[in-house]
C-alpha cells in the first residue's frame, strides 16, 4: 500500500471515528466517477469492512452534459468492480426558479444534495460522504472571498455539518488532487474528468471555480513554489475555530430575542459589544430575515452604519424596513 492510499484510509478512519460511527451503522457515498470520489470509495470500502459498517454509493446524474448518463453508468460499473455492489443512478432536473436566481452550479449542488438526501434516508444511511480534497478547500476559500466580503468566507468546508437530520462527512479534506490521482492509479482505477472543471489550454466559458482552479491556484503554487494549497487549507481550518467562538458569543448576546416579525432587540445592547461581535449580531439578525447571503453581506454594513449613528432607516431586501428608533432596532415589512 502506497504512502498516499494509507494516508486515504487514515483519514477516513479518524472521521468515521470522530463522527463516532458505530458497527452496524450505514453510510451512502456520493460519486461522480471522477478520481476524488473514485479514490474516496476504494479508502471507505477497505474502512467499512474494518468497522463493521455498511457502504452504500449514489451517482447522481443531472443530465446536463451530453452523455452524462454514460459517464454515470461507467461510474456505477467502477464501483461494483471497488467491491461496492449497492449503488443507483439518481436522475435530476434543475429547478429552473434556482438557475435564475443562483445560476447553473448552485442549482446543480442543491439538486445533488436533495437526490442524496432522499437515497440516503432510502438506504438508511446516517451519513453521506463528499469527496472535497484540500484542493476543493483552497478554492472555496478563494471563490467564497472573491464572492463575499465576509469572514466567514475564509473559513471554507467543514469535515462534518448536518442536514435533514442526515450527516455530511468530507473524509479527504486533508489529501490533495494528486494524492487521490496517485490512489486511482496505484489501484487501476479508471476515472472521468469533468470538461468544465477545465485543464491545459481550456481557458474560457469555464465556471468561476474551474477558473480558479486553472488559473489562480496554480499561478499561486507556482510564485509560491508550492504549498499555497495546503496553507490556504490550513489557514481555514484554523480561521473556522475563530469564527465558531466569535458566532458562540454573538449568539449569547442575541440570548432571548425572537426572530419573527416585527422584529425588536434593544439597540444598546447592540452598540456596547466589541466590533466583530456587533457584526456578528447584526448577520445573525439579517440570515433570520433575508434569504440570499451576497444581500446579507451587503446589509449588515448598513445595519453597523445605523447602529452607530443611533437613528435612522434603511429599506432591506425582502420588502423589509430596517430602524433604530428611540432605544429599539426594529425589522419590520415596508408597509407596516
């Protein structure tokens, strides 16, 4: 066994442990066929059989590529050869309200993500596994700052977060792209590379992660002289644990409120935190009221302006009206 295939089965071991998996318990993994999810499976196969734990695997087909469902066939068939005989094809549509709003990707991920949630309660799987890598990581960092002006930006994907009652587990956050390519290679594995994730020469008309991934990260690993990745990975790890004790304490300054409408929490209370605890609050605040997060971003600097001045009124999106009158901020419809 290779150094890089014991450092997979590694990694999914003290996951499975961490998120305390029982004998018995049973899992779905999400496969695209590609060499991340492919070198997930071979790890989480040999993990499985150790612990007693039961593997089921899910690809899931949007339809969107020509010949998608033959990718997702030849998926299924490198699964069955990984030992992993229970897995389905998941056929999806894209809602077409959530391409206007959030764009093609977005609706493709939240399609996915509700294909795997209604296979995995299928199964009776507690946890479903995501292949995201460090590499996947340090993108998402960069993406999610070029998007968002917000510290929770940098703190990129967790190992373990919580859906539908369901457990999400990304085993490989720690393993590069290379590594999980080293693993389908040591194990004769045949995977499919995604065309718009792009490659050498194929520049254009590619999503902005895939830009990112072609021209930013490794531009940055180049002048770097490498390790740019793993930093960037590292630094969002650490840079989650900050925020995850920064939102505690906003969250128990914000003890008693009640988020419904109109909406009222004594504005003092607000004004007399540290800075990033009152930024803090006040994204708290907008997320129980308005939807899209670039919007939020937007609007907790206004909320921080109004704060400071102590008065006035801003219209929020949402058809909602924000003001500091008197010693009360209030949240409440337009025309209300």
């Amino acid at each position: 066994m290779s150094k890089e295939m014991k450092k997979a089965v590694g990694a999914v071991r003290s996951c499975f442990k961490r998120a305390g998996l029982q004998e018995g318990g049973r899992l779905l993994l999400a496969c695209s066929g590609g060499r991340d999810s492919l070198a997930l499976a071979r790890a989480s196969q040999i993990c499985c059989r150790a612990m007693g734990l039961f593997l089921a695997a899910a690809v899931v087909d949007h339809g969107i590529q020509e010949g998608s469902f033959k990718v997702a066939k030849e998926a299924q068939e490198n699964l069955k050869k990984l030992g992993i005989q229970n897995s389905r094809v998941l056929k999806t549509s894209l809602d077409r309200q959530q391409v206007k709003i959030n764009g093609v990707e977005a609706a493709a991920r939240e399609a996915r993500y509700e294909a795997l949630i209604g296979e995995a309660k299928r199964v009776g799987a507690q946890a479903i596994l995501l292949a995201h890598t460090r590499t996947d990581q340090a993108e998402s960092v960069l993406l999610d700052a070029c998007k968002t002006p917000s510290s929770s930006s940098w703190k990129g994907m967790e190992e373990e977060s919580k859906r539908e009652g369901l457990i999400f587990l990304r085993p490989f956050l720690s393993l590069s792209r290379s590594e999980t390519t080293q693993i389908c290679r040591e194990n004769k594995i045949l995977w499919w590379d995604d065309p718009t994730n792009g490659g050498e020469g194929e520049k254009e008309d590619l999503p902005r992660r895939s830009r990112i991934r072609s021209q930013v990260l490794n531009k940055l690993e180049e002048i770097s002289g490498g390790g740019a990745e793993a930093h960037l990975a590292a630094f969002a790890s650490m840079h989650r644990e900050d925020e995850e004790f920064l939102n505690a304490l906003a969250q128990d300054a914000l003890k008693g409120a009640a988020f419904s409408l109109p909406f009222s929490f004594p504005s003092l209370r607000l004004s007399s935190l540290p800075l990033p605890i009152r930024r803090r609050c006040c994204r708290i605040i907008l997320k129980n009221f308005i939807d899209k997060r670039g919007s939020i971003e937007k609007q907790v600097e206004t909320f921080m302006k109004i704060l400071e001045r102590k008065g006035g009124e801003e219209n929020l999106s949402s058809g909602l009206l924000l003001r500091v009158k008197g010693e009360s901020v209030i949240i409440d419809l337009c025309n209300n």
